[in-house]
C-alpha cells in the first residue's frame, strides 16, 4: 500500500475537521513513507493536503487534466506532475498509480472519482480498497442511497460491504490493510425471475 489515492473537494467545505483530517492524512502519508496520488491541484481540499504533504517533506503525484492546468500545482523535488488530455485518462492513471482509493468530502468531481472505482470495483476492474470517510456525516444520505439500491435490488449487499466507511481516515487505512476483494454476483439472468 504505498499509494494513497485520495479524491476530495476543491473547494474547503465548511467543517474545520475536514481540513484536520486531511493534516492526520498529510502526516501519516509522511511518517510511513507513503506516496500522494491525487488531482494535482492547489485549490480547496485538495490544495490544503498538496500543501500539507510537501511541507512536511512527502511524496506527491499529481494528475492534471489539459482542462485543468491552470490551477495545477508546481512540479518540484518531491512532486511529479502527470499530465493528461482529459478527466477520463486522469481516472484511469489513478486506477493504475493507486493502491488504496480514500474518498473525503468534496463536490461532484470527488463523486464522479469515487462512483468511477466504486462501478469499476464491481466489475472487477478496480480490486483495491476503496475508504469512504464520512465525517460529521457528510456522507449518510450517499450511504442512505446505496442501502436502498441494496433494498430495491439493484446492487447486491456485497457491494456495499466492500467499502471501507470510517469517520477518521486513519482508521480506514488500517483497515484498508486487511482489505481483501471478492467480486459480487451483480448479475440478474431475466429467465430466473
């Protein structure tokens, strides 16, 4: 597990623990030598934790889309900075940097992140740990959601079981250690209903 994939807003939010989540990120990044993978700009969530990381002497990736570049940040000793044409190959570069995925608060660029591995995991195109970090219950209607597709039959339970959902990041990381996949049955044949 060397690296941490994060998706988080580019904006801040309006919870100061969002940003003393992302610090313990930031810390524990460092301290256990870790790699950042993550969108590759200075702006927001994502901003706050480039900043957090590089100050305290970690390693980033970032992954900047064309579209994008003007908000990115700048490669230095310590920073690599990938560039790509669009959002879909910025997705794929992460499914193939990352070894964990850690999904924090954000806006509909982090949801776009998240459901891509989330779907992918599903199919078996993404077999690593995906960490939902749900604090001050950002995410309880998210989860509210995918237990009713569970109800009304349109995901299996194992699908909502393979995620990793904590209210502090360092505690999904440990558990993302232990993660083991197992891909659910998603499909319904017709002729056996």
């Amino acid at each position: 597990m060397d690296n941490i994939c994060v998706f988080c807003g580019s904006n801040l939010g309006k919870l100061a623990e969002f940003e003393q989540q992302l610090k313990q990120l930031a810390t524990y990044l460092v301290e256990h030598k870790k790699t950042l993978v993550y969108g590759g700009g200075r702006l927001g969530l994502m901003g706050a934790l480039y900043q957090d990381v590089v100050t305290a002497g970690g390693k980033v990736i970032g992954v900047i889309p064309k579209v994008l570049e003007k908000h990115a940040v700048v490669a230095d000793k310590n920073t690599s900075l990938i560039h790509v044409k669009d959002m879909s190959e910025r997705k794929q570069k992460f499914v193939e940097l990352a070894d964990v995925f850690v999904v924090f608060p954000g806006g509909l660029g982090t949801m776009e992140e998240f459901f891509q591995v989330y779907s992918w995991a599903q199919l078996g195109l993404v077999t690593k740990p995906i960490v939902l970090v749900n604090i001050g219950g950002y995410y309880d209607k998210l989860l509210a959601f995918l237990k009713d597709g569970v109800k009304q039959g349109f995901m299996p339970q194992a699908n909502l079981d393979a995620l990793i959902v904590v209210e502090e990041v360092t505690a999904g990381l440990a558990a993302a250690k232990n993660f083991e996949y197992h891909q659910a049955n998603k499909w319904q044949d017709v002729s056996q209903r």
